[in-house]
C-alpha cells in the first residue's frame, strides 16, 4: 500500500478519526524517553563547557552590535 492509496483512505475518515491518527503519527516520530534523555544530558555538557570557557577567559564575548555590523556591513 502506497502513501497515496493511505492518503486517500485516511481523508475519508471522520474529522476525529483523523485527529486521533495525527496526533498517533506524531508521537511516534518523536524519539524515544531514553534517546531524549542522552540528548538532554549532551547539551548539559556542552553547555557547561562553554560558561567554563567563558568564565576562564577562553572564550570571549563579542557585543550583539558588533555582530550585526560584521553581518550587515555598513549598510
């Protein structure tokens, strides 16, 4: 069975019927708990990593002026 043919069938549903089956699709594209949790965790450390290298004067900060300028020219 094609995506068309599902298409199809799924527009002659009732307008429930079709709510119910969205928002089914729709939880099963997102990942699962325990993959959400191990990104979660990776953006905590890299995040982390970046205040520490601000903090330590790795990094520094550039002004959002300074930014728009160097984006936009002079302009």
């Amino acid at each position: 069975m094609g995506i068309g043919t599902i298409k199809k069938d799924v527009s002659r549903l009732p307008l429930k019927d079709r709510a119910e089956l969205a928002h089914w699709i729709l939880e099963n594209l997102e990942t699962e708990a325990e993959d959400q949790d191990a990104v979660d965790a990776s953006w905590r450390r890299e995040i982390r990593q970046r205040v520490d290298d601000i903090e330590s004067g790795k990094t520094t900060l550039i002004s959002a002026e300074k930014v728009w300028k160097d984006i936009l020219g002079d302009a």
